[in-house]
C-alpha cells in the first residue's frame, strides 16, 4: 500500500495512513525476559507461553504494539514525509464489542454503568475515526497517538529507551514474516523508507 499512498501525495495534499488502537495500550503488561527472547512474535505465537494469564492482556498487548509499530514506520519514513502515519484511539462508545462479557452478570452490569457514565455515541466515535483521515494539520500528527481526536502521549513503555529495542525487533521481524508472503515488500522498504 504505501508506492500507492506515496504516489497519491500531492505538494498541497500529503497522504495518510490511520491505524485504529487503543488507550487500552496503557494496560499492557510488561514482557518479562522480551530482551532474551529469539524472537517477540515466535514468543507470542508459542502454545507454551499462551497460558490464560498471558491471553487475558492479549487485546491490550496488541494494542501496544500496533502504537509502537506506527512510531517505527513513521521513524523510517522519509523526511518531510510523502505519507502521514497516525495511531488513533477512537475512544469508548456504545457498541456490541463488550458482547462477550454479558453472559456474566457482574461484568455486564459494570458495563452498562461505564457505558452509562463514559460512552459516546458511536457517531461521535465515527468522527473520531474519520478526523485524522482528513483534519489539515496531518504533519502534526505524525508518528503519533491521536486520542478522541487530540494528539496524546502514548504510554510510559511505549515512550522509554528499552521501547527502542524492542520496535526495532518487532518492524525487522514483521518485515521477515511479509516479505515471505510477498517478495515485493524488500524492494518497497528499500525504495521508500530509510535504511537503519
């Protein structure tokens, strides 16, 4: 996608990519022993470590990581950049997403008084999603998180030195997975994003 994204760039108009996370990212635990690990997405598919205690942070975890790979791209993306790459959290809105917790009566009560208290409308949420897509300061919003359609600070892990490592691992891993999938994903890194 992106040779299309930097092709569709015009000097008035840059393009953008918008990834959906969450401030669910905060919630994340720690990966104890990551630095040791062969390989952080080997580790996260292994049957062995998925017990039910890991899977429970699973959606949180994915959530960081989604933030971190877009402060990754973004860092490698040349500069000024032909493509704005933001990660957005839409915030927390009525939906069917909380579904698989109302078979438990604690849960879906605690549910209904968050969303009673903290929800919006999920077309407030829509214009959320819309907003970085379109909003015309998108150079300022590169690389960053963007919550409930302000630029914010990611989470402590997400902002520290050790974080540094660890995206550099996960883009160079995921590279390796997609260009095993498609051959051509080596030439558009190496045509269109910096070398480190």
């Amino acid at each position: 996608m992106l040779p299309y994204l930097i092709k569709s760039t015009t000097a008035s108009d840059t393009a953008r990519l918008v990834i959906v996370a969450s401030d669910a990212h905060f919630r994340a635990n720690k990966l104890k022993g990551v630095a040791n690990w062969p390989s952080i997405l080997g580790k996260l598919n292994d049957e062995e470590y998925c017990t039910a205690s890991v899977m429970k942070n699973r959606y949180e975890l994915s959530k960081l990581l989604q933030v971190m790979f877009v402060r990754e791209l973004a860092s490698r993306l040349l500069n000024p950049t032909p493509v704005s790459v933001t990660s957005i959290n839409p915030g927390f809105c009525h939906s069917r997403l909380t579904r698989s917790v109302e078979s438990n009566l604690v849960m879906k009560l605690m549910v209904h008084v968050g969303k009673a208290l903290l929800a919006r409308t999920t077309e407030m949420e829509s214009r959320a999603l819309v907003h970085p897509a379109v909003e015309p300061s998108e150079r300022d919003r590169h690389g960053r998180y963007v919550s409930c359609v302000e630029v914010a600070e990611e989470s402590d892990y997400a902002l520290s030195e050790e974080r540094k490592e660890f995206s550099r691992r996960l883009w160079e891993e995921t590279i390796e997975i997609l260009a095993k999938i498609d051959p051509r994903v080596n030439q558009i890194i190496s045509q269109h994003l910096l070398a480190r």
